[in-house]
C-alpha cells in the first residue's frame, strides 16, 4: 500500500459567514493565488487543495436556515453535514428512515458532485 504526500497549502481558513469567504476570496484576488473549499475533509482522491493555494474551511459554515414543511425544502449552509441535516428534519418527520452510504459529508460536497 502505498502513502500519498499530503498537499501543502499557503493557509487554511475556517468560515462562519459570508463576509468570512469574501474575504478569502478578496485575499486570493489580490495575491492571485488559488482557492480550495473544504468540508469534512472526507476525499477519495486526495482533490482536495491546490498546492500552495488558500483552502476555506466550511466546517463551521453549517447553519441550517429554514425549513418549509409545506414544500418540504430545507435550507442549508454548504458546510452542514448531512448527518446535521436529518437530525434537523427528523422532529419534522422529514427525515430518511434508511441511509446506505455515511452521513459525514456535507452538503456543499454532495451539490457539487450534482
């Protein structure tokens, strides 16, 4: 078996907000350097960081900001787990009754797997 070289990045930075990632975004604008987003940090492949680069940390982007019963949508920052998800929507009875695959990825991952 043999052991990939993790990827060094320039820096990581953990988001809570929306200013959060405008800035990063800002910083890598300015400095003309490239931009990863993380989740859980959960890849298959290791695509996840841009050597050198600036990585975005969605982990505590996770924030759950509604949920409509009636069209039965909820809405979500990209870093929630799909864990947090279904413990959101379960009171609701909203939430699958049987999952087959982990529930550690989140949400931002699995859109941009879509």
């Amino acid at each position: 078996m043999s052991r990939l070289n993790p990827v060094e990045v320039r820096e990581v930075y953990e988001v809570h907000d929306i200013e959060g990632i405008r800035g990063v975004l800002a910083r890598a604008q300015k400095e003309h350097l490239k931009v990863s987003i993380a989740g859980k940090r959960h890849s298959q492949g290791q695509q996840t960081a841009y050597r050198g680069g600036l990585v975005i940390d969605m982990t505590h982007f996770n924030k759950v900001l509604g949920l409509d019963q009636g069209t039965r949508t909820i809405r979500v920052q990209s870093g929630a787990t799909w864990k947090e998800i279904q413990d959101y929507a379960s009171p609701y009875g909203l939430a699958v009754e049987v999952q087959q695959a982990s529930n550690i990825f989140t949400l931002g991952r699995e859109c941009t797997r879509a």
